[in-house]
C-alpha cells in the first residue's frame, strides 16, 4: 500500500512537472513590436546580458484605457561606461523597446502560426494529462487488488471443505486448492451449478479429485445430513474454509425458523464447524477459516432479539450483526480449541464483483447501472478476493495467531465490537442451543 502511495505521488509531480514546462514554453513565445518573434533563448541571453553589467531599465506609461489597455510607454535605460554593447541580432530582435508576452492560446491575436502553436502545446498538454491518467488508474487498480497469497505450498494428500465454492471467491478458493493437489470438496445447494463449476475446476487444473456434496446452510437438517455423509466417507479433514453467505437479503425465515442471514452467515457455518470438529482434531493440523467482512464495525449482536422478531428490519442491520458474528465465533472456537492442533482464523475478503449483491440491486436497480463501470475499477475481481482465504488456508507459521482477523493477506485488527470475549462466550451458548448441539468443544 505505502508502494502503490509513492508511485501515485510521483505521477502527480511528473504531470505538474510536464504541464507547466509546456506552459512555459508556451509564454516565452514572444513577439516584439516591429513584427520580429524571438524564441525562449534569445530572450534568456538578453536577460543575461542585461543582468551581467548592470544595464538598468526604466519604464514611464500614461496609463490605460477603459478596456484596460495600456495607452503609451516610454524605456530609458542607464548603462555603465565600459559595457560592452548587445550582439547586432540581438538588437534587431528587440528595437521595437518593450516586450508583449502573450497568454497562451488567447484569443486576442490573429497570428494563425501562434493559434496552430497553442492547438499543440493543448495537444501535448492533454496527452500528459491522459497518460499520467492512466498510470494513476493503473497504481489505483494495484492498491484495490490488495495483498496476494505467495505462499506456494501443495496439498497432495490433503482433504479441504468449501461452502458456496460453485462460484464468486468459493469457486477461486477451489480451483486454487485443487491446482495445489488437495481432495477439493465442495459443498453447494445448487448442485446443478456446483457441477459445471467443478468440471471446469477438473479440467483447469488437471485434478480430478474435485467432488460436489450437497448443503443447504439455511437448514440444519441438510447441514446434519452433509456431516454425517462426510464423516462415513472421508479419512481426513484438513481444511474448513467456511466461505458462503448472503448479503442484505429481504427478510425471511428458515424452515428451523431463524432469520436467512444469521442462520446461513452464522448458525449454519457453527453447526458445520461442530459436526466435523472430530474430523479436524484428527486430522491435526488442521484449520477452519471464517470469511466475514469489514462490515462488522457498527455491527451489533441483539440477543433480546436476533431475528428482528420485535424490531423493524434493516437489511443492513441484520447483515452486520452475522458478519459481527462470524469474528466473535472464529475467536471463540480459537480460544476454546487452544492446544488441540486446530487453528480458527476470520478475515475480510474485501469490496468484490460477484453475485452476492444481487439484493442490493435487486432494491436498487438504477444505481446498480450507474456502478457498472465504476465497479470494474474499484471492486476487486473473485480471484483477488479468495486471496486472504488462501493465505490463512495454506501459510504456514499461522497457527499462533489462531483467533486473529486479516485483510489484504496480513493480520488486521477488528472493531472493538469483534474483540469482546464476554459477547463471543454468550454468542456460543446461545448458537448452541438455537441448533440443538448436546456437545461442542
């Protein structure tokens, strides 16, 4: 980030540096009074000449007319004995007495040479402005981009779960695990699209151990279902990514009666996380990763009521508290597996262009047109979203920072609503209940 600061600051002083060199050699363009141009370096020898012996100039005018042009001047100069006089060319170029300057591309001369001049120097002018332009977008576009995951581990032999990996950040997460030789599984409600998303993935990356399994986080009995399939057939379980969610949906509930975004942003991915824990304690070291978002701060957990049963609801509101939730859970379940080969990391994936949105343009279609084009700039791509997935997933040497939050592929602090460890405590028993564990680590 400090990079990409530095490289737009430079820009910004080689297009001030461009601009005003042109401009300069726009107004040293002068023209005498008898008719004679003279260029920038024979007005800077005069000078010179002037300056070197001491030749002093002085200047009498009768004032100006209403137009604000000036009437009549007069010069006398006062040269010291022994100065050598000024070349003849020099002379010539200036009998006239005093210089008119005048201002670039103004509309008080008539000289086509000059107005072709002044079209040239707007041309030069506009092409440093277009491409000191396009360098600033291009350093712009690197700093949105963010950090990116450089770590070049594989996973041959290992077993990693992805919800919501069909498409967005879950299908970049996949495809790039699976490049790194893992057993990709991924875990979808639309099976249909799961499938395309996975041949695609096969055929990319050469692994064909890349299989669908169906989950439907907005029902606990599909969420028991998938565990209970997947801890009969699996050996192992290295990795949990837990990347599905939606975003600022209209309100609805569950069939197990909860609010859609706490029950799939939160409830679904606890109870997953608990059902497959003996898989992930055997499989030690293993990891489970928790893509919330910087939409945390301001968040706020309501246990009086969760599922704005008694309050109106607010989209935004609702999706504040589940991403909140999703830090609070991450830091919990760390502080409650500590010591037992199990890391728990949240993170922020950034501002991304995926279908996750659909709501919120659905609410507002027109601005939804308008931020097409501003979004190809200043929204990141899914394959540079699912970058800090991938780092806390395979970096090694993580496993200290268990319980932390990232952004950008580095540790970040959270709001201080993240870090309160009497709300995480409360959180987990209540998320417990509400789906029925008997037993949680």
């Amino acid at each position: 980030m400090v990079l990409c600061q530095r490289m737009l600051i430079c820009c910004l002083f080689v297009w001030l540096f461009i601009t005003t060199k042109i401009t300069k050699e726009n107004v040293l363009k002068i023209k005498v009074r008898n008719g004679v141009e003279d260029d920038r370096s024979s007005t800077a020898e005069r000078w010179h000449h002037r300056w070197r012996y001491g030749v002093y100039s002085k200047v009498q005018t009768s004032g100006y007319t209403q137009e604000g042009h000036l009437k009549s001047c007069t010069t006398s100069e006062t040269v010291p004995e022994g100065v050598p006089d000024e070349p003849s060319w020099m002379k010539a170029a200036h009998s006239g007495g005093f210089l008119v300057l005048p201002w670039p591309g103004g509309g008080g001369s008539s000289d086509p040479a000059q107005g072709e001049e002044s079209q040239g120097c707007l041309m030069l002018r506009s092409g440093a402005l277009l491409g000191v332009t396009l360098i600033c977008v291009a350093v712009l576009r690197k700093w949105i981009a963010g950090g990116v995951c450089r770590c070049s581990v594989r996973l041959d032999g290992r077993t990693v779960v992805i919800t919501g990996a069909n498409a967005g950040i879950g299908k970049e997460t996949s495809r790039d695990l699976a490049r790194r030789g893992a057993r990709v599984v991924m875990a979808c409600r639309d099976l249909t699209r799961a499938e395309r998303a996975a041949e695609e993935i096969r055929r990319s990356t050469g692994n064909g151990n890349v299989v669908i399994r169906h989950l439907d986080l907005a029902s606990t009995y599909s969420i028991r279902q998938f565990a209970k399939d997947f801890l009969d057939s699996e050996e192992r379980l290295d990795i949990l990514i837990n990347n599905a969610g939606v975003m600022m949906c209209p309100k609805q509930l569950t069939e197990d009666n909860f609010e859609t975004q706490l029950a799939v942003n939160h409830l679904g991915h606890f109870l997953l996380t608990n059902l497959l824990l003996p898989k992930l304690k055997s499989s030690s070291p293993s990891r489970v990763v928790n893509v919330s978002s910087i939409a945390h701060r301001g968040g706020r957990i309501d246990f009086d009521d969760l599922f704005f049963s008694r309050r109106p609801y607010g989209a935004l509101e609702s999706y504040r508290q589940s991403k909140l939730a999703n830090i609070l859970f991450s830091r919990e379940l760390a502080r409650r597996l500590s010591g037992s080969g199990v890391s728990s990391f949240s993170l922020h994936p950034g501002v991304i262009r995926t279908e996750l949105g659909r709501h919120v343009e659905g609410w507002f279609p027109l601005v939804g047109l308008l931020l097409k084009l501003p979004s190809l700039l200043l929204m990141k791509t899914p394959w540079e979203g699912c970058q800090t997935s991938l780092y806390c997933a395979v970096t090694p040497g993580l496993e200290e920072l268990s319980g932390c939050y990232f952004s950008d592929c580095a540790e970040k602090e959270t709001a201080p609503e993240g870090q309160d460890d009497v709300v995480a405590r409360k959180l987990w028993e209540v998320s417990t209940r509400l789906v029925g564990l008997k037993n949680t680590c």
